[in-house]
C-alpha cells in the first residue's frame, strides 16, 4: 500500500484530517472519551503540549497515525518519543506502519534526535513482533506507580 504522510500542523488540517483520523485512533487507545468533540479536546490539549500529530493516508481516507514529541532528559539526549503508533487493523502488514516508522525516524534526524523510542503494553505481542522487525530493542524496563 502507498501511503503519503501528511503532518497536522495547524487548524485547517485539525478541522479536515482529525474527524478521519478519529476511528484509526481510537482502535489503538480505546479508551479516549467518547464523541468527536472529546477527542478533538484530548488532541487539542496533548498537541497545545508539544506533542505533534502524522497521518499516513491514502488519498481522503487515513491508514495510520503516530502521535509524537521531542523529550530531551540526562539518560539518553534528544529522543523522538512516540505516544501512539496505530495501523488501522484493516490495513496491517500492508507497509502503513513501516512507513509511519521510517517516516519518524527520518523526523528524528531532522531534529537531531539520537533515538526513536516508545512504550508498548505488555499484551501486544503482534505489534512487539513489528517493532523488532523495524529494529526497536527493549533497553529497560518502564515502572509506573498509579496514583489516586
């Protein structure tokens, strides 16, 4: 499948490309609140927090997205983060998500970023398959302690 990556930097591009983007989304994070207009907040938030929104699509219709921002810290330097990484399910092992991959790496260089990073729940064995394949290695372990 070909795929064109289109950055969503402004309004304009929020008001065409998020109502599309919705339905791949929320195949990844599930649980964003329901309706377009609570999603459209939640992106709207995360984006005005540095976070930065690429779409792959194939002419109107949106085949995946990655949702990223650039985190500086002591461990590592510069580092592309990626937030959400999602194929639309009907479109997986088509090359969407290579693309999307190759596409942030290529951002990260830009952006003199010394490594391409994100996190994964632990139950998705398919999508840990992909990231080995693309390259990703496991360097640590990520702790979190929930708070009320």
């Amino acid at each position: 499948m070909v795929c064109s990556i289109i950055s969503v930097v402004d309004e304009a591009a929020m008001a065409e490309w998020l109502p599309r983007a919705e339905a791949v989304h929320r195949q990844l994070r599930d649980r964003l609140p329901p309706g377009f207009d609570a999603y459209r907040t939640v992106l709207e938030r995360v984006l005005a927090g540095g976070a930065r929104l690429d779409l792959a699509v194939e002419g109107e219709a949106v085949r995946g997205l990655a949702l990223w921002r650039i985190i500086e810290n002591t461990y590592e330097g510069r580092r592309l983060y990626v937030d959400d990484l999602v194929t639309d399910a009907a479109c997986r092992s088509q090359g969407v998500g290579h693309a999307l991959v190759n596409w942030l790496a290529q951002q990260a260089r830009i952006l003199s970023c010394t490594a391409l990073a994100l996190d994964s729940g632990v139950q998705r064995a398919a999508a840990h398959r992909f990231y080995f394949r693309e390259g990703f290695i496991i360097p640590s372990f990520c702790f979190r302690k929930t708070l009320t």
